[in-house]
C-alpha cells in the first residue's frame, strides 16, 4: 500500500507511519491513530482530525504546532482494501491560537455579563432595603403625635440614610476605579495629626460605653509623603467595620514605620470571622451574616484601592476573641512639611461669646433652611445667595466662620474664597458642597479653604466640625 497526499509546509505531516504517530501529542495520539485504522480497514471513506505535534528544534527545544490532516482512500484492490490514499496535512498553529483567544474573550465577556447581572440584582436589593425604611418611616411620622414615638422613627430614618448614601459612596469609588479614572493625588500628611483628626469623628460612631475607641500612637511619630483622603477612606473603613462588630472591649487603632513601608492596624475584641469566611472577606457584597447592617463593599474596596497605591491588606482573626486587619503602604519620607503646619501657626479669632456669626452661602432656599434648622440655637447666622454677594457680606459683617457652596450663580465659592482671603489669611471657610469625590475634596484644601463637607448634610458632623475647627482657631471671652 502507498500513501500519496499534499503537504502543507511540512512534508513529513503528509505521512502517517509510526515514526510520525510517535510525534503527535500523547493526549491526541490513540485518536489520530484509531481514525487512520478505520479508514484503511475500510470502517470509514475519510479521515479528517486536528490534533498537537511535537517537532524538537536545533536547540533542542520542544515546539508544539497544531496540525489539520485529512485523508481518503483513492483506489481499492478486489477485495476492496486500499491500494492509494490521498490527503493533506495543514499546519494550523496560528488558527488554534486565536480559536483559544476568542474563546478565552468569549468566557470573559459571558463571566463579566454574570457578574454585571448579579451586582445590579444585589444593589437593588441594598438600595431598597435602607430605601423601603426611609419611605415607610417618613410617612408615618407625619401622623404621629407621640414626641417619643417620633424621635424613634426619626432615628431610624437617619441610620437608613446614612447606611443608603454609604452605599452610593461605594458605588461611585468602585465606578471610578474599574473604569480607570480613580484620581490619586499624594502629599505630605502629618500621620500622628490624621490619625488624631479620624479618632475624634469615629468616637462619635462608637454607641456603647463598653467599647473603647483609641489611637495608640507609635513610638516614631511620622510625615508620609501620601494620599491623605484614600488613607482616611481606608482607615475608617476598617474602623467602621471593627465597631460594627464589637459589642464590649476596645478598639485599637494605629501604625508603625517598618523598614520601607507603612503598617496601619485596627486590632478589635470583636464577635471574630470564622476560618472558612477569612478567604473569602475582601469580596464584593460579603457580609459575615445576612443581618449585618452595611454595604458589603468597604472591605473590597479597600482592597481594590490598596492594589492601586502599591500596598497589601489582610486578617489575623479567632472566632469569638477578636480581628486585626491590616494593611501596609510604600513609605515616602515627606520632602517639605511646611503644608502640614499651616493650620497650626495660623492666629486665633478672638470673639465675645454669644455673638459668633456664621456666613452660610448657599443659592438653595432649602438648603439655607436646613442650616437655619441646625445652627440657629447655638449661633448668628447670616445668608448670602451667591459667591460676590458672600464677599460683600464678609467685609460688611466680619463673620467668624464661612460655610461656602461651592456651585453658585454670579460668582463661585471658589472665586469667592479667593476674594475673601484678599481681606482675610486667617478665618475660617468651609466647603460644603454636592461635589463628593476624593478628588473634589482635593481641590477644596488645594484652594485655601480649611474644611471640606459633602452634602447631604449631617447635622451632627456638621455640628462636629464646627466645634473643632472653634477649639482650635477662636477664643471665646
């Protein structure tokens, strides 16, 4: 019997004797060969199969090519066994490649579909819940007439949308992060003053007398060269999580300058994570229990947002003793700490109490309403419309304090800081603004004023920031 074929960039391809099916691929082997017994035994007219070779090459290398080999039989004796067979072998290396590309793209694009559905389908449900409470609640507080019964129904509103604008957040962060636009901007951040800065606002999170919250400071004080409002983001994160979790004991917060690297902590004495649950902590939606209140996204988010600055995070943890994450960033050693200061050399306003007058700018009449609302007990207000109308009310009434919107008609809040401080270096404004990115409260500590609040307004934190900023820049006699 003779096999006749056409060959295709190798001639040996063409011809199917055992020292050619010695070279196929151990897996494709038994395949090849059986396909061929078939067609000469006459089980079959054609063979056409795909299959691996291995070619060893002059540096005795091994190379893989993928082949295409059809054969037929082309005459038969009278018995009807083949005499001649035709057929073709087809290097298809480069074809297999990019079957394997699309194939890989196809998988991703059907998994990235997946997991689309299934975020959408979770953030109805997150968004709803909190939601369903907001609207509930508020429709029934309308009709009730019980002082206590109302203050009951407001405080769930406001657990409600803090847990719904949390959410949001959440979402924005991971928004800005997966479609590449997440804007890190670092400088030098005197670490001790930060951490003393958080410790203040979460001690207002911290409901039970039996958890205590502290900053243990280190033993080597340190300014970083870093990106403050992402730290911040991811120590509150961790810490938020920690008081969520503990119901007696302590909170302990900190860090520690090793070698080349920063190590934050939040050590807690907490209900712990189950070992099975440890691996799986830092993916979206996790929730240790399905009653847990919170996202489910601040710890992926952490996570996400640490792969982007260089650094690493994790979990020590024993059920029913405690947690400590961690997480570690590059240290850069600050290049000019004269920024850090600023607040700090800056005079204090000297005022008689009972008369400290604040400028709210603000072009939203309900939004002036609500600032009225919250402060009106405890200060003067005075309301500007506008940014030059904000200016013109600074020279005239000299206030202490300047709450400034930032998007307003006529002149905006930041042209209009930049007016003021022409009259003066050392009181106090404020941003309080809809502008809510990372980015946006760069800009505003970028562009001279000395406090950032995002709306919607917190009536307690803006309280809070209002009597930090009074302790540490005002003396009232």
């Amino acid at each position: 019997m003779s096999i006749t074929g056409k060959e295709v960039e190798e001639e040996q391809l063409a011809v199917p004797d055992s020292q050619y099916f010695a070279k196929i691929f151990k897996e494709d082997r038994q395949r090849v060969e059986k396909a061929y017994q078939d067609l000469i035994e006459g089980r079959s007219e054609k063979v056409k199969e795909e299959y691996r070779i291995v070619n060893v090459q002059k540096n005795n290398l091994r190379k893989i090519d993928w082949v295409e080999a059809q054969a037929a039989v082309e005459t038969r004796d009278e018995n009807g066994k083949p005499l001649t067979l035709v057929g073709s072998s087809l290097v298809i290396t480069n074809r297999k490649k990019m079957e394997q590309e699309l194939t890989t793209a196809k998988d991703r694009a059907e998994e990235s579909n997946r997991l689309k559905s299934a975020f959408l389908a979770n953030m109805s449900h997150e968004i709803r819940t909190p939601l369903n409470a907001i609207v509930g609640f508020s429709g029934i507080l309308a009709s009730t007439e019980e002082e206590q019964e109302k203050q009951e129904y407001v405080s769930i509103i406001e657990n409600n949308n803090t847990l719904l604008l949390q959410l949001i957040s959440d979402i924005l962060d991971l928004s800005k992060i997966e479609a590449g636009t997440l804007d890190l901007k670092y400088s030098n951040v005197n670490l001790n003053a930060l951490m003393k800065e958080l410790e203040c606002g979460l001690l207002l999170r911290v409901k039970s007398n039996a958890v205590k919250l502290e900053f243990v400071e280190p033993a080597k004080p340190c300014i970083a060269h870093t990106e403050k409002n992402r730290l911040s983001q991811l120590m509150i994160n961790l810490v938020t999580n920690a008081i969520k979790f503990t119901q007696k004991g302590s909170i302990r917060f900190g860090y520690e300058l090793r070698e080349k690297e920063l190590y934050f902590y939040v050590a807690d004495t907490g209900c712990g994570i189950p070992k099975d649950k440890q691996q799986n902590i830092f993916g979206r939606f996790v929730k240790l229990n399905s009653f847990a209140q919170g996202t489910g996204l601040g710890l992926s988010i952490c996570k996400t947002l640490l792969e982007h600055m260089g650094g690493k995070i994790g979990v020590e943890s024993e059920e029913g003793q405690g947690s400590t994450f961690w997480f570690t960033l590059p240290y850069s050693s600050a290049v000019d700490v004269d920024k850090t200061r600023k607040q700090e050399d800056a005079q204090p306003i000297v005022v008689e109490k009972g008369k400290l007058t604040i400028l709210v700018a603000e072009d939203n009449a309900s939004n002036y309403k609500l600032f009225e609302s919250i402060l009106k007990f405890d200060y003067q207000l005075i309301h500007a419309w506008d940014g030059r109308e904000a200016v013109e009310m600074f020279r005239e009434h000299n206030p202490q304090i300047v709450l400034m919107d930032i998007n307003m008609p006529v002149m905006d809040g930041y042209e209009a800081t930049q007016e003021i401080r022409k009259y003066s270096a050392k009181t106090p404004i404020i941003a309080v603004t809809a502008f809510a990115y990372a980015s946006d409260e760069q800009k505003v500590m970028e562009s001279g004023f000395d406090g950032y609040m995002p709306k919607p307004i917190n009536a307690k934190q803006l309280k809070a920031q209002l009597i930090d900023i009074m302790q540490k820049r005002i003396i009232l006699l």
